[in-house]
C-alpha cells in the first residue's frame, strides 16, 4: 500500500464539551456544547488497552508464549483526557458542573457533594454528569474526521493564575477519564445552543485583581495562586459483547488544596498563624474565589531578589451542617 499523506496538527483541531443525557449514549447533534478555549490537551490513544500475559510453563516447550498466552485487557480500560484552557466563565462554569453538579454562579461545592445521581453513573440510566468531549479532525484520516470520548467524567479541575505569566490569565486544567471506547467519525452538531469562542468575552486574568486578596481578613500582596478539586473515579465491570463498556462508574470524596504565593510581610504572618479556619476571599469583581475555612498547612519561604515570598498550601474544608459550602468559584458579579 501507498504511503498515506494524512497528519493532524493543534491549529486545526477545537476541542467541544457536549452535554450528555443518558452514559454510553454520544451528545446528541441538537445538544447544548462549548468550545472550549484550550491552550493545548491530551488523550490516549484509539486502541487504549494493555496485554495480558499468562506465565510460563515448566518443561521442555513451555518455555516460549503462544497465541493462547497473551491477550488484549480491555475488560479495565480507563481513556484519559486532559484540557489545559483560558479561565473563561463559560469554561469555568462548565467544568465545575462535570465535576460537581453545579455548573452556575456561584459554583458552589458543597459538604453535601456528590448527590446520589452524581456518585452512582449507571450505563443507560439518564444522567447529565457525564460529557462527550470531541476533538475536530483528530482522527487517523485527518481533516474531516474528528474523534470524541462518549461519557467522560470528570476527576480533576486545578486553576493555576501567576501575576507575571501568560498575561495574569488564569489557567485551568481539567482531567476527564471514560471507560467507553474512543471514537473515529465525523460529529456534527446542529441545532440546539453551541457556544463557540468567540462568545467568551470575559476572562479571569491576575491584573484585575484591583479589590483586596484576604486570607482571615489580611490584605495579600498575591503574586501567584493555585486551586485544586479532585475525586477519584472507578469504573464499574464490563460488557464484553459490546466494545467492554463499562456498568458504569462510582466516584469517591472530594479533596480541595490550594497554595499562595504572596509578599512575606507583616500582614501574612498574622494570616499563617491561624490555628483553625481561615477565610480565603480572591475576588475581580467578577470572578470571585471563596473558601469559608481554609486549614493553613506548613508555610515556606522563596528568597527571591526582588522580595522574599510567602508560599501558604492550604486545605479547603466545610464548618457546621453538610450544606456549608467548601469552596466557591463566581463566575459573574
């Protein structure tokens, strides 16, 4: 056969988040999806699968494998998809609803979190937690052929901003897994509501932090921040009759960290020195990240020559009844 001239390049792929109604089931072309403002992602590939080996037997002529000792594993498979993506409040609310159902401002993660729906995704059984997440022209065929992951969940959302970095844009990364089989084929949404990038005006950037940046009241001269939500998710058994997909997946608890980087100074100390909760406030004036009761972990020091540093990794808990809320992430005034 002929050498094939196909190849795939970033500059001609989007990447779209579509909204599932039932797992295993594909966003349909009328459904609502984002594109998102990616900076640059990642999948695994099509043929997600490791080799299963049985070991060797003893004797002569059972020292080599045959055909009947070394089997493809898809029975576990577990595609990962990673964006890396402009904090725009669409982006934003979006993934905080993948990963904790609440996908409008103020994006709030609750005590209570996960619902019984969000935490039990059955394969068939109507659920919106799951997102099909396609790829324009990402196939092995090139332009005009796309490939998309059906039912991904979410497991992670970290939102990185840095004062002298790209901007003071913050960053977002969001980690989806699925245990569906990956997809090669042409995906065309038409009808229903596509927001496409051009819509996604209004961007979380470090230099409109012009209100104050508080940690337990003090005023943070805030250099650099960082923000992290995970939960784990496991797939649930297998239909080896159709592609091994999975029953379906189970989710475990939430853990929220986060770190500052901010002006060694006398207003810090005060701040670091909390025993219990301490109230973290970042705030725009629209976008706005709220954490009640922030836990203080073991601070460090950057001797940097333009002024030392104070790095403060926290750990974001709920006080009081399930419905307190943990950390919050506004998106809009």
């Amino acid at each position: 056969m002929a050498k094939s001239v196909t190849f795939q390049t970033g500059t001609n792929s989007s990447v779209v988040i579509g909204t599932e109604v039932t797992p295993g089931t594909a966003t349909a072309a009328d459904g609502t999806t984002l594109e998102m403002p990616v900076t640059e992602y990642s999948f695994t590939e099509l043929n997600k699968h490791t080799l299963g080996i049985a070991p060797f037997r003893s004797g002569i002529g059972g020292m080599t494998q045959s055909d009947l000792m070394v089997k493809q594993q898809k029975h576990d498979r577990m595609h990962e998809i990673s964006l890396t993506f402009h904090c725009s409040a669409q982006a934003i609310d979006r993934v905080c609803l993948a990963l904790f159902g609440d996908g409008a401002t103020p994006n709030a993660l609750l005590g209570s979190m996960p619902t019984e729906v969000q935490s039990h995704i059955k394969h068939g059984v109507a659920n919106i937690t799951p997102v099909t997440i396609w790829f324009e022209n990402a196939g092995h065929a090139g332009l005009g052929t796309d490939m998309y992951f059906t039912s991904c969940v979410c497991t992670s959302f970290t939102m990185t901003g840095d004062v002298g970095s790209n901007g003071g844009i913050v960053m977002g990364t969001a980690t989806f897994v699925t245990g569906y089989a990956a997809t090669e084929a042409t995906l065309t949404f038409t009808g229903g509501t596509h927001t496409l990038l051009t819509a996604q005006t209004t961007i979380f950037n470090m230099h409109d932090m012009t209100t104050a940046q508080t940690l337990d009241g003090e005023d943070l001269v805030l250099y650099s921040f960082d923000l992290n939500i995970s939960r784990p998710v496991t797939r649930i058994s297998f239909d080896q009759g159709n592609s091994f997909r999975p029953a379906g997946y189970a989710v475990g608890g939430y853990e929220v960290t986060g770190s500052l980087t901010c002006s060694r100074d006398g207003e810090i100390v005060d701040a670091i020195d909390k025993v219990d909760g301490a109230i973290l406030s970042l705030d725009t004036g629209v976008f706005h990240i709220t954490a009640p009761d922030c836990m203080i972990d073991e601070t460090s020091i950057n001797f940097d020559e333009d002024g030392w540093k104070q790095v403060v990794p926290f750990r974001c808990v709920y006080s009081g009844a399930t419905s307190s809320t943990v950390v919050s992430i506004a998106t809009a005034a």
